[in-house]
C-alpha cells in the first residue's frame, strides 16, 4: 500500500512498519480498552488517504473529458411495444407530458433523479406503485419488472445484451446497481414515418429510440446501440434477402450519434452479428458494462458509490 501511494505521490507514514510494532503503538496510546479511541485513531490516519484518491478520480474523469448531460430528465418513455404511442403537452411550459392513445405499449418513468442516477432498485419501487403491487416480495416484483422490459426487446441481439446485463440484479446488492432502460425515446415526432410518406413531409429525426440507456452518477448517460443489417443496408426488393449497402443510412446513423455526443452522451454500439455468434458466452459483454462503469464510477463519488465490477 505504501508503494502504491507513493506512485500515486500521496503521503503515508504511519509510525509503524509490522504487526509487531503495531502492537506497541498501539499499548503506548492506550487503544486497548477503547473502540472510540481505536476508530479516531484510524479516521486521522486513513482520511487524508480518501481525500486524495477522490482528487486523482476527479481529475482522471475531467481529463478524459467525461461530463454529465446539461439539465434535468422531465419524463423517461421507454420499454416501447406495438403502436407508438401518441403524446401531447399537457402542460407546455412545466414540460409535462400525457400518452393519450396506446398508453399500454410503453412505460412512462416521472420521478424525479437524483445526481446518483437511475437505479435497479429506484425502478422496482416506482414499478410496485404502477402496478400496485404493495404488500408483494420485491423479489417477484422485480421478476414482474424485468418480463416487462424483456418483452419490448426488438431482436435476439438486443435480448443477450439486456440478459447480460441484466444478471447482476440477482446479486446481494443488485437493488443497488444501474438500471438498463431498453427502447428509449430520445425524439419523438408525432407523426409515424407512413404519416410523413402520405402527406409528402420530410423526416424530422433520423432516430426516435435508443435500444439501451443507463443512467449513471453524475449526470453521465450512456447509450448502447445494437446495430443489424438495417442500420447500414437495404433489402432489394423487399422480401428477397439480397441487402446492399446504402451509405445514407450509415450517414444519418453517425450524424445521430455525434449530435447525442455533443450533448454529453456516451454512445457505444455493438454489431449484431457479433452477438449471435457470442450467444453461448456472453462474458465480453459483461466486460464491457465493468470496464464502461469502472471509468465513470467517480462521477457519483458526491452521491455515493457503487460497485463497477461483479458481473
């Protein structure tokens, strides 16, 4: 520990080198029969340490050039099915909304966030008062929870995704771990895209929905995308299974993404094919949330922390 400080240029002498000499320091400051003694004992000599290590985690975050999204989150629309639903303003300048047609085919999350983000255990709760299921274990609301979200996934990919994911709310302090939101609106255009094609208007957003969002400490927000053939090809003629490239759909995609990035989301995207082929190990996956949230841990070092690995 001292020669990792010491790297790290953080100063720690304690005036003691072993157990041994631990023992008599211990005996010589009278710590023996007193827990309070023992305990301020250790917070004067470990704070400093803290202090220190939180300074090098903020300044590594600045320096990568992490920051959280400007603003707070008004209304989380997500786990789309079937229709898209129809959303008025119902009360314009407080930024309310009302799903007045096909209210069943997403969710709609209105409580306010804290600056430690979105958690599993924050969604369970706010889906026990949907539902109303008081009075039932939180473990088979959360079951209820997780079936809810499932089936609003769009292909085989995105379900390894969220199944991988998903895996550490089984552990001991799952309640506690980031909640991944799936079909996210991040647009929305009242209008479908064959409402558009009939009254000959232009398209207004090259993308409604993200597949995945998590909401970490901090205001950091991260976007996965899972991209099929779709993304960057098209069917000619339809129903053929003969796809070729079509670069526009490649340019709107990029456009898209360097537009949420510049409004301070982490994109990342993962090819389907990839997926399919890793369906029967699904470990890079889990890597990959352990590595993500290792780095933008101490964006939530003010609201608490909470475990980046145990995938």
């Amino acid at each position: 520990m001292k020669a990792v400080l010491r790297r790290l240029g953080i100063p720690f002498s304690p005036p003691f080198r072993d157990f041994r000499s631990f023992q008599g320091y211990w005996s010589r400051n009278d710590m023996g029969g007193s827990w309070a003694a023992r305990r301020g004992y250790l917070n004067e000599l470990f704070s400093p340490i803290w202090a220190s290590l939180d300074e090098l985690d903020a300044a590594g975050v600045e320096a990568s050039g992490i920051r959280g999204v400007d603003g707070g989150l008004k209304n989380i629309v997500f786990a789309s099915t079937g229709h898209k639903p129809e959303i008025v303003m119902s009360h314009l300048i407080d930024g309310a909304v009302e799903i007045v047609e096909h209210a069943d085919s997403c969710l709609v999350y209105d409580r306010p966030l804290t600056d430690a983000g979105l958690t599993w255990g924050d969604l369970v709760d706010w889906w026990r008062a949907e539902t109303g299921m008081n009075g039932v274990a939180e473990r088979e609301v959360a079951r209820s929870l997780y079936q809810r979200l499932h089936a609003s996934l769009a292909s085989e990919a995105e379900r390894f995704v969220f199944f991988a994911f998903a895996s550490r709310y089984a552990d001991p302090d799952g309640m506690s771990q980031p909640a991944l939101l799936p079909q996210v609106y991040v647009h929305f255009d009242p209008l479908t895209r064959r409402h558009r094609e009939i009254l000959s208007k232009p398209r207004r957003f090259a993308r409604e929905r993200m597949d995945f969002l998590l909401l970490l400490p901090g205001g950091v927000r991260i976007v996965i995308e899972v991209d099929g053939k779709h993304h960057y090809a098209r069917e000619v003629p339809k129903g053929s299974g003969c796809w070729v490239a079509a670069p526009d759909l490649y340019s709107e995609m990029v456009a898209e993404d360097r537009a949420l990035r510049l409004k301070g989301y982490e994109v990342f995207r993962f090819g389907g094919k990839e997926l399919l082929e890793a369906r029967h190990d699904l470990r890079f996956i889990r890597q990959f949330f352990a590595e993500r949230e290792a780095r933008f841990w101490a964006a939530g070092r003010g609201a608490g922390r909470w475990r980046a690995g145990g995938l």
